[in-house]
C-alpha cells in the first residue's frame, strides 16, 4: 500500500446543532455524488455522540435512499435489542423516519463467538466489495473516545498493527461491552472519506492532543490513503488548537 497522501479538512462551526447540520449536508452530497458515478452508495457508521448527529439530520437529507448499503466501522457483540447495539441506536433512529430498510444495514451475527462474527463479517463485506484486496467506502463516520480510540482500535493495543486481515475481533476491549468486531486501519485508510465530527469543551483536550500536537493515538492514525479526512468541530471542541 502506497504512502498516505490524505487531505485534511478542518471545519469549525458555532455550536452542535451545526456540527449535525454540515455532517448530514456532506453525507447528502457524497451520496448523490456516488450513485450518479457507480449507482451505489457504501457508508460505515459508528455509535456514540456520531449516532446522535446522523439520526437528527439525516431524515431531512434528500437522497436515492435505495441506493444506500450500511456498514459498521465497529460493532459490540451484544443482541440487537441491547442498549450497547450500535444496529439499535440507527434502526430506531432512521428506519420509519427516512425511506431506508432494515435490510440495506449489514450486520454482524451476535450469535457467534467474537471470532467467528468477525470472520462472518468479513465474508459480508468482501461480498460487498467482490474483487477488492481492500474495500474502498465511499464514507466512513468515526468516533473518537476520551483516550483517543476510534472504531473498537485502541491504544497500545495489537490491533493498531494489524495489517492482514478486514476485520477483526476484539474480546479484552477495555471499554465495555469487552467483545467487539472492528474495521483495521488498513480498511479505515482505504476510505474515499473518513470524518469525524464533534462537539463540546469535553472533546477540547483530545482534539488538541490529536490535531495540535499529533500525538500518536489511534485517532490521528487515521489517514485516507488517496482519500480526504474531515474534522468537523463546534467551537468548544476547536477552542484548545
């Protein structure tokens, strides 16, 4: 794989309602972008504060919804009517409030142990991308946790050097629920677009740690290869750079 060459964007807006409102404008605009050029369009999603902007801006997004496939750039190995489901928190947050179905979301199996789920989760994303050494997602939405992880990679952990395979399992997560299945960076950096998106003085110091001095956290790992890499923060989140 070639050197990263991404291109970072950072847009700074007044307050979170509009942190929600330019995340939904971006994806509404590389969705249509996609399904004009390839008739498709393919989208990670991640849970926590990222959840919550996409589930109040996206309904008011005009898209060709059918064209849409959904993935999870992570996902707890919980049942789907657990609070800790990722699917969840999306299912009733945009299934009945915009025309997209449950089966446009691809899902982990939470009946399998954590190994066998990210085996099958991979055979349901090499299905997705038939022919790729790497699938190539149109957009990927990251989270960044309290100590700089994203996705279920986090720091000091083996998994940051994983190189080999599309997805893989985590059991000793030391966030709870502790078994997961997670995208690699390889799969992450092969991303069109890769954005994180936040706000609020309690993400300040992360970002600053992040972006202001580039310290080598999983967060800042992430790097598009041939791809562009968006941060969009509320001026609380921005106010230590």
């Amino acid at each position: 794989m070639s050197p990263p060459v991404s291109k970072t964007v950072r847009k700074v807006v007044e307050k979170e309602e509009e942190v929600a409102r330019e995340l939904c404008a971006l994806i509404e605009k590389l969705s249509n972008e996609s399904v004009d050029q390839r008739g498709t369009f393919n989208i990670g999603l991640s849970g926590g504060s990222m959840a919550k902007f996409v589930c109040s801006g996206l309904p008011s997004i005009k898209t060709n919804w059918e064209k849409w496939s959904l993935f999870f750039c992570d996902e707890r190995l919980v049942p789907f009517t657990a609070e800790d489901s990722t699917y969840k928190i999306y299912r009733e947050g945009l299934v009945g409030k915009t025309p997209l179905t449950e089966e446009q979301f691809v899902l982990i199996n939470p009946d399998l142990d954590v190994a066998d789920a990210a085996k099958d989760y991979e055979e349901k994303l090499r299905a997705s991308f038939p022919d790729s050494e790497w699938p190539a997602f149109d957009i990927l939405l990251l989270g960044m946790g309290p100590d700089g992880h994203t996705a279920s990679l986090f720091p000091g952990h083996q998994l940051l050097e994983e190189k080999d395979i599309w997805i893989a399992a985590i059991s000793d997560s030391p966030k709870p629920p502790s078994c997961r299945v997670t995208m690699t960076f390889p799969v992450i950096n092969n991303a069109k677009c890769c954005v994180f998106a936040m706000a609020g003085q309690g993400k300040a110091d992360m970002v600053k740690r992040i972006l202001g001095d580039g310290e080598a956290l999983p967060s800042g790992m992430v790097k598009p290869v041939n791809g562009e890499l968006i941060w969009i923060l509320d001026k609380a989140a921005a106010s230590k750079l």
